[in-house]
C-alpha cells in the first residue's frame, strides 16, 4: 500500500492493520521456534547416526582383525599338522587332518 492511501486510512483501519500485521509476527515467530526445535531433533539424530556408524565401523574393523586372526591360526595348525604327518611319515593331507580334527571338535 503507498503512502498516499495509508494516509487516507482512518485510525480504527491503521489499528486493525497493525494488529493483523503483528499476529502475522507472532505466526511466523512461531513458525521460526518449531523450525528451530526440529533443526535441532534432526540435528541430534544426525549425530546419534554418526556415532552408529561409527560404531559400526569400529565392529566390522575389529571382525576383520578376528576373522584375520582366525585365518592366521588354520594357517599354523595345518603347518603344525603337516609337520606331524611328515615326521609320522602319514599319507592322510594336513586339510584332511584339520578337517577331521575340527568334526571331532563339533
């Protein structure tokens, strides 16, 4: 609206458009104050997912080094096995052996 016909407003018009204009205020205050309130709850799941992926990468590092770990010991139990079967002078493969030794174990 210009300045001419604001001019031309009565004081009850003026009076009625300062009150809607601050109830428009007050409605986009509070539109502003839920934004906020949801920024920060999404702001907060963000971090908790960081932190799970994290966690999740810190899981499967550490099953990685056990799975390695696992691999390391078949390697020297089928070498500690073959050095068996050599010194017995048996035919029977050291996977064989493992194999059999790890169904008797179950």
């Amino acid at each position: 609206m210009k300045e001419k016909d604001l001019r031309r407003l009565k004081r009850v018009e003026l009076l009625d458009m300062l009150i809607e204009q601050g109830r428009l205020v007050e409605a986009q205050e509070e539109e502003i104050r839920k934004l906020k309130e949801q920024c920060e709850e999404l702001t907060r799941r963000l971090e908790d997912r960081r932190i799970d992926l994290e966690k999740t990468g810190s899981i499967a590092e550490a099953s990685l080094r056990i799975a390695n770990v696992f691999m390391a010991a078949e390697d020297a139990a089928k070498i500690y096995l073959e050095n068996l079967r050599q010194r017995s002078g048996s035919d029977v493969p050291a996977e064989k052996a493992l194999d059999d030794a790890m169904k008797e174990l179950s």
